[in-house]
C-alpha cells in the first residue's frame, strides 16, 4: 500500500464522527453517525453512448438512472466527418453529431462535456501526419478552429451547461503527438482565448490526463505549475481512472500535494472516464460509485466500443433487439443508485484491501447501502456502525434486506430486468454495531443490504 493511500485513510478516519479503531483487510465500514450531505449520483454521467439521433433511445433509460453529464465531441464519424484538420466539411459534420449530443443531455438536464480534440479531429484514428496544434509555432490553424468553434456555439446557444475539454489526454501519444510543451502553450492559449470570448459562462476543465495525479507523476508536475504561473487554472480538475489499477483515494492525495506545491484552489473534481470495460460489471460499477461518492467527485463512464457502436448504449448499459432497447445487469445498479439511495448519504470506508467498496444513505424509513468487490472472488466483511444514531438500539437484532444485481449470459449486452431478491435474514449484533459477510462468489454481481428505521 503505497504511502500517499495510508494518509488518504488516516483522514477519513479521524473525519467520521465513529473511533478510530483497527481491523483488517477484507472489513468494509460504514458510519451513520456521518452525515456527508445530500446524495447527487455523483457517478451516473456517460463518455459517449447517445446516439446523434435524437431520442432514438427512449427517455425513461435516461431518466431512471439520474443521467447527469455527457461527454462527446464527434469522435469516429465517418468521412465526410473527419474533424477540422481535414476541412471545413469534415469540420461540420462532427459539429453537428456533437451538437445532437449535447440537445440530448439538456434535455434531462445533464451538463455537456465538450471534447474540441474529437472535433479538431485527433480522436486516435488520425494519421501520423496528423498536424497539431502549434507545429513549428504556426497557430494560425488553431486559432481558425477556434474562431469557428466561438461562432458556432453561440450559433446554437450552447452555453447553458457547457463545459469544454480543452484536450483529452494529452499525456498519451495517441491523441497528443507532440512534446508537453507545445501542449502547454495550447492550454495556456486556449484558456485564455475561451475565458476572453465567454468570460464564466462556459466552464473549463483538464488536464483530463490518462495518468492520476500522484506526487510522483512529474507530467502532471509540469502542467500544475504552468497553470499556476499562466493563471490558467481550469474550473473542473479532470482525470481518467482507466487504467484497471489506481484508486481515488490516492489520486486524491495526490492532486491535494500539487495544489498545496502550486498554492491552486480546490476545485470540482471530474473523473471524466472511469473503470476498464471488464469492470463495466455490477461489482465493478458499485465499486466505483463507492469511491467516487467518497471524494465527492462527478464520474463518467468509460466507453471502448467503436464506430457508430461508441454513440450508443449508454456507454455499455443497454443491449437492444433489432431498434428495441433493453437493460443490462449494471443498468440496474444505476437505477437503484438513482431510484432508491435518497435521503443523505453517510461516510463509509473501503476494506484496506481495496477490494470491498460501500457507498450508503439514510432515506425516512430505510437505510441503504451498495457495495461492490472490484473484480474478485472471496469473503469479505461489512461492519456498521453507531446504529443508534438512526434510532435503533445498541443491541438487539437487525433484519436486513439483500438484493443481488447479476448479469445475463451475455455480460454486457444481456437482458436484467430487475435485481434479484434475495430475502431477510436477522443478525444479531451489540456494542451499537453489526457485522455481516459478503459472500462474493463470483466476479460480477453487486449487492445491496437495506433495513428499516
């Protein structure tokens, strides 16, 4: 466990309002004596996954899991669609996809991540003469792009929940072929361009780096420092957590040594892609939740499909019959999420593993709490804690609910219409707390435990 993880830890166990006490590996907590504010599904956003016509998917697959940011800009449209550095045609056409999307999420009220790389046209199917922006110092190309792009988003009123990703992991050379700083004065000019056209109206977010911001990753050295001295500090610190390792809590740790090294305020905080296609799974969806809702950071689902595939089912949450769209298995995790996690929610700690994650709220007649192990199998532990602070006695015993949340045979695209229920069964506990095992048996299902108060 890495040095950065056991502080991350230590704070959130003096912040609960529970002692701090010892246990082991495979015990996940939660405290209901902490009260950590209004639920806000934090992790219910899509990187791509709408179709560029319009309600093609019906509104109640949106509506049920509290459909809360979209991320898109264009990517993999075929020819004429191919970005602005083949043309203004090819320019267009990604323009317009875009702009389905983004009618798409106001309508439910989502803000709309725009991805200006897609449409400049490095969204990885570029050729490797692909220019970039600021090539032998030549911005004039860029500054083209950008002078369209103003006019074509005031065009469309688009500035009502908009917020604009000014390059998606530059970190990577498949989509930012060139050395750091030429990225850096892009940032820099780009920041400033966006901030003069529309002052506060439109929010900026980045570095949306395929690396976490750990004290040890000197790229992101590099950019919080030129932010710093470029007064260029984005509105949403972004990041991708793709990378089938890594967790929040010490990515987190980590942006707060650069904040503290730069003197940078804190700021939203967006994963804008998170969890591998193989953690795409109920567990692997209720792990997430467990750590983004944590750090209180807005989450997006990862998207690896391809082609006309990548801006459809809701980035892996729908399967569909011909032009009929149904649910999968994790669908319905996110519709419990959604539908039944009300109230406020409570702090939880994850098993020291890492294996065991818990996201938890108090609603008016139950208590709820979600847990997913990331992508294993075994027996772990749940332990909750100061039951009394929902009124309930110091001993006794507590009938809890189980629901499981499996997967269809096909694991992505097979039909779930619902959780399983799985019944009551009454544990005994004192010493105003109870603990129960999780019986993970296989690598995919979620569960949730609710009882009445």
């Amino acid at each position: 466990m890495r040095w950065d993880l056991i502080q991350a830890l230590a704070l959130i166990q003096l912040a609960s309002a529970g002692p701090v006490e010892k246990r082991d590996t495979v015990t996940a907590q939660v405290n209901f004596n902490n009260n950590t504010g209004t639920p806000q599904h934090l992790a219910s956003g899509l990187l791509y996954g709408v179709p560029d016509t319009l309600n093609q998917i019906p509104s109640h697959f949106y509506q049920n899991i509290g459909y809360n940011y979209e991320r898109a800009g264009g990517a993999q449209v075929a020819a004429p669609g191919r970005g602005w550095i083949w043309g203004l045609t090819e320019y267009k056409k990604r323009f317009q996809s875009a702009l389905s999307n983004y009618k798409t999420a106001r309508e439910y009220g989502a803000t709309f991540i725009f991805l200006i790389h897609d449409l400049w046209g490095a969204d990885g199917s570029q050729n490797s003469t692909a220019p970039y922006p600021g090539d032998n110092g030549d911005w004039s190309s860029w500054d083209a792009y950008l002078t369209q792009l103003f006019s074509d988003i005031k065009a469309n009123s688009m500035t009502s929940g908009l917020v604009i990703d000014i390059w998606n992991e530059p970190d990577l050379t498949v989509f930012w072929n060139r050395d750091q700083s030429q990225y850096l004065q892009m940032w820099g000019r780009t920041w400033h361009k966006f901030r003069a056209e529309f002052g506060t109206a439109v929010a900026l977010s980045g570095p949306a780096s395929a690396g976490e911001p750990l004290s040890t990753n000197t790229w992101w050295k590099a950019w919080a420092s030129f932010v710093a001295s470029n007064q260029s500090v984005p509105d949403q610190y972004a990041w991708h957590m793709e990378g089938g390792g890594g967790d929040l809590l010490s990515a987190n740790a980590g942006l707060d040594h650069w904040l503290a090294t730069y003197n940078l305020p804190s700021k939203t905080i967006n994963i804008n892609e998170y969890a591998v296609y193989n953690e795409q799974v109920p567990a692997g969806s209720a792990w997430w939740i467990g750590q983004l809702e944590r750090i209180n950071a807005h989450g997006l689902r990862g998207n690896w499909l391809s082609g006309t595939n990548l801006r459809d089912y809701m980035a892996s949450l729908l399967g569909k019959s011909g032009s009929t769209y149904y649910p999968n298995g994790d669908y319905q995790v996110y519709k419990y999420y959604y539908q039944n996690m009300t109230g406020h929610r409570v702090g939880t700690l994850p098993s020291s593993d890492l294996k065991l994650e818990a996201y938890s709220t108090v609603g008016t007649d139950y208590a709820r709490v979600l847990v997913g192990v990331r992508i294993a199998t075994g027996t772990w532990e749940l332990k909750l804690n100061s039951l009394s602070s929902l009124g309930l006695p110091t001993s006794g015993t507590l009938n809890v609910h189980t629901w499981g949340f499996p997967v269809a045979s096909d694991v992505h695209y097979g039909e779930v219409d619902a959780p399983t229920d799985l019944g009551w069964y009454g544990h005994a506990y004192s010493g105003d707390t109870v603990n129960f095992p999780v019986y993970q048996t296989d690598k995919v299902t979620a569960y949730a435990f609710e009882f009445a108060i």
